[in-house]
C-alpha cells in the first residue's frame, strides 16, 4: 500500500468495498441455497421478519402487548433457522 494518507485511504475504502461484495454475495447464496431447498421454512421466516419489521414500527407498547409479540415473534424466528439447520444435517 502506498504511504500516500489520501491513497492508502482510497486502498482501503476499495478493499473494504470489495469485503462487502463479497460478503454479500456469500450470505445471498447462502439465502438462496435456504430457498431452494426449503421454501416453505424459508417462506414462513420471510413473513415471520415482515411481522417483526411492522411490529417494530407499530406506535406505543400497546399495555406490553406489543413487545410480547416482538419476542414470540423472534422466538419463532430462531425456531424456523434451527429447523432449517437441522434437515440439513441429516
């Protein structure tokens, strides 16, 4: 790397640029593969991060309803990765 501050920066503002392409191309194949041969569980998890995302932006706890469901919510999320970990190991 060059010892040039303004150019060793832009080496790495490039290098970690290229880290993040590359790591979003591992976690989308990996999204992908997840897809392809669960769609279902892939599905449900979908629509379960839809429901934390709206529930998340929901206006008050509505009497800690809203945080309850959060964490059910997030617990079901766990419950589908740990199913879609499982048939893939057997």
């Amino acid at each position: 790397m060059s010892t040039n501050p303004r150019t060793r920066w832009t080496q790495w503002t490039k290098l970690l640029a290229l880290a993040a392409v590359l790591a979003a191309f591992v976690l989308g194949a990996a999204a992908q593969r997840a897809a392809a041969d669960q769609p279902h569980m892939q599905a449900a998890l979908d629509a379960l991060e839809v429901a934390e995302n709206q529930l998340e932006q929901a206006d008050n706890d509505k009497g800690g309803h809203k945080r309850r469901a959060l964490e059910l919510v997030r617990r079901a999320q766990a419950q589908v990765r740990a199913g879609i970990g499982f048939d893939r190991r057997r």
